[in-house]
C-alpha cells in the first residue's frame, strides 16, 4: 500500500518508529484471522480484503459522521466493525 504513504501522515517517523497510519493498522490481519476462525468473518475473505472497504468507509465517516447518523444500519455496521477489530 504505497500509495498509502503518499496521502496520509508519514508511515514511520524519523527515528523508524511507526507513524499514526502503520500504527493504527500492525495486528488488524492478525485480528481478522482470529474474528474468522471464531467464526465471526466468511473465512473465504482474505484479511487485507476486508481491510480495504472497511477502511475506506471509516475515513469516509470520519470526514462526515452525520452519514452515519442518517443510516441505522450503517451505525449498527460500524458499531460491530469496531467491536471485531478492537
């Protein structure tokens, strides 16, 4: 994911420590892998898989928390997304 460095804050800072975006993904697969064989997760997807939309729709929403006001659904999805991955 690259492209990745490029948009968001810096993957790693100076000293090789991890930056706020490599942070805030290192152990997500890992979680995944576990939420599937729980049997939480279609074991068919692969985690980075998940990863992608499901990222792309938290920063979404966090641009713009009132989408997730105007869709109960969307908010119950949210909810149980973090409630997977934390």
């Amino acid at each position: 994911m690259a492209w990745g460095r490029m948009e968001l804050p810096a993957a790693e800072s100076a000293n090789g420590e991890p930056g706020p975006y490599r942070a805030a993904i290192v152990g997500k697969p890992a979680r995944i892998r576990r939420a599937q064989q729980d049997g939480l997760l279609d074991a068919a997807w692969d985690p980075i898989d998940i990863m992608a939309p499901v990222s792309q729709i938290a920063l979404t929403w966090s641009d713009q928390a009132e989408l997730a006001a105007l869709a109960p659904a969307a908010r119950r999805l949210w909810k149980r997304s973090q409630e997977l991955l934390d």
